[in-house]
C-alpha cells in the first residue's frame, strides 16, 4: 500500500470545519499532520477531538513557515479569508509544498493575474503543483449535466437563475471579513463564482463567454456592497444568455437550463434533478445524489493530480481565473458591455 500522503490544514474556518477536515479524516490516501490558524484558540478549538496533529497559529512560537518547513507535509489545503491568502499561496508553493487553494482564486482579476503569472515566472510548475478548490465542479448534476450538453450539440441559448435569502444570523454572514468585505462584490464574488463555475462548467468549451452586460444591485443592509445581479452573456458562438444572482432575494430557486440544436437539459441545485429531452422526444428526469458541497471527490482529485504530476482540469487555477473575470466584469458593467480576455 503506497505511503499517504501527508497535509496541512492553513485555516479554521467554516469550510474546514464543515468540509475539509471530516474529508481529509475519511481520505485513505491522505493523512492530517498539522493545522495553522490565525490563533492557537481556534486551532485547539478544531483539533479538540483529535490525536497527533501539530498546531502553528501566528499567536504562538510555532509559526507558519515552522509548518511549512516539515517534510512529513507534502501538501497544504489553504482556506482563508480572501484578502490574505494570496500571501499563504506564495509562501507555501515556494517552501515547495503542493498548494489547493480555496476559491476564489483572488480579489481580483488583476491580483489573479499576478499571482499566476508570479507561479509561472518563479516555480518550477512541472515539480510544485498550485490548484484551486471549486468543488461545486465536482457536483454529480452538474457533471452530468455538462456530458448531455455536450451530447446535444450546438448551444442555442441559456439561462442560470439562482435566488436565495441568506439571513444576517447564517453562519456564513456572521464571519467579519464578510461582513465587511474588504474585497469587490461581498458574497458576489465569495459564493457567486460557485455558480459561474457551474455555468461554465455546464456550458463546456463549446460555451467560451465572450462578453457580458449587467446590472448589480443591494437588496439586504447585511450583504455589503451588493447581494444581486442581471447579466446578459454572449458566447463566442455569438448564442445569447442570461445570468440571474441573488442572495437576499424572496425567490427560491436554483437552477441552469441549455437548449442545444439537439435538445434542452436543466439541472437543479436545491432537487439535484437532471432534466432533459430530446428534440422530438419525452423529457426524461433523473435525481442524482445531493453532492453540492462535494469535497470528497474534490480532494480525490486533487490526490490524482499529485500521484500523475499534472493538476486535474477542473482544479486548474486559470479555470479560477476565468470565474473571477466573469464576476467581476459583471460587478463592473454598469449596462455596458464587457470583453472577457482571460477564458481558457
């Protein structure tokens, strides 16, 4: 049986806590070493039932670079608040460690940029492997969904609407640097590149976005700067589409919808129902397994990608790129349209 592989945990927050930790601890092939916090408190807080994990925090004398210097750690999971963690990535990619970096993959398209062209410019890409965790790419609907797309030929015209309330007490609007993003979009950007990635990930390389219009909006005091968006999108194919975002909206509905040459297929997030049918035919509905948060398969992945040496499509960091550029040239628009330049 090959030796497993070992991995540090950057951050204590709800996605560790929720997601990362309990698939890391079910993982056969990886096996937790370490966890670096901004606090000790909050990495004792996370370990607390736990045996052999060494804790770092920036509070205590075992620091980040102590973690990233051990080589029992082959690969970090950093996932933390937007603002910062560009400078975890650079640090830990540099000490030589395989890097799989929460979404997104910066504030910006800018600093996104940068930081890729610094990755391609300074590490030696084909030894030290940077990906990015969008695990809503590894949910069963939409994979199948992107598989009857691509069955179904040319893309004629789409539609994305995804409609929630998300309350001032979820935990997820309590966090602080949410509730006073320090970045473009607020949860725009933090939980609305999930659903381009899906968008993007339906749509396939038959569906390159070209450009985009939209209007940005604030419906909830709670979700700074804005909560809302209505975007129309032009694919490189010249077919037309639109996006619809909101998280503090009274609709309830979540769902991606493609009509193809060859027929029309929707997948539901909230039902996890895959709907398609046939020009000519029967719809036919299928439920699929409710695997929305489906971090399991997302670091399988990501233990692929180590044992072959090339980072699995859909957690290559320029995928990330082109989430951010959709998102923030809708933040951007105004009305007007916008190119896209960076989507693979």
């Amino acid at each position: 049986m090959a030796e497993k592989i070992g991995v540090g945990i950057i951050g204590s927050g709800i996605i560790v806590r929720d997601s990362h930790l309990p698939a890391i601890l079910s993982s056969p092939t990886l096996t937790l070493k370490a966890i670096f916090s901004r606090t000790l408190a909050s990495a004792q807080a996370l370990t607390k039932d736990l045996q052999n994990v060494d804790l770092y925090s920036t509070d205590s004398s075992n620091s980040y670079t102590d973690l990233l210097a051990r080589n029992d750690i082959q690969t970090v999971i950093i996932a933390l608040p937007i603002p910062v963690q560009v400078s975890y990535i650079k640090q830990a990619l540099t000490a030589g460690k395989y890097v799989l970096a929460e979404k997104p993959l910066a504030k910006d398209v800018a600093t996104s940029v940068e930081l890729l062209k610094w990755y391609n410019s300074n590490i030696d890409t084909s030894k030290i492997l940077f990906g990015v965790a969008e695990n809503w790419r590894f949910t069963a609907v939409f994979v199948k969904a992107a598989q009857e797309v691509q069955r179904f030929g040319k893309i004629q015209t789409f539609t994305a609407s995804v409609h929630f309330f998300l309350g001032p007490e979820e935990k997820h609007a309590t966090t602080e640097w949410r509730r006073q993003p320090e970045f473009q979009g607020g949860f725009l950007l933090d939980s609305g590149v999930h659903l381009v990635a899906v968008l993007r990930l339906i749509l396939g390389g038959k569906g390159k976005v070209k450009k985009i219009s939209a209007f940005v909006n604030s419906l909830r005091e709670h979700l700074p700067p804005a909560d809302t968006v209505a975007a129309t999108v032009v694919l490189e194919n010249g077919a037309t589409g639109t996006v619809a975002i909101s998280f503090g909206s009274t609709f309830f509905d979540g769902e991606w919808r493609v009509a193809c040459e060859g027929g029309t297929v929707g997948a539901d997030v909230f039902t996890s129902e895959l709907r398609t049918k046939a020009v000519g035919g029967e719809e036919v509905v299928a439920s699929l397994p409710d695997e929305q948060n489906n971090v399991e398969q997302e670091l399988a992945a990501w233990v692929k990608s180590i044992q072959s040496g090339e980072v699995e499509s859909r957690l290559r960091p320029e995928e990330a790129l082109a989430d951010v550029e959709i998102i923030e040239a809708m933040l951007k628009s105004g009305g007007r349209s916008v190119d896209l330049k960076y989507q693979p």
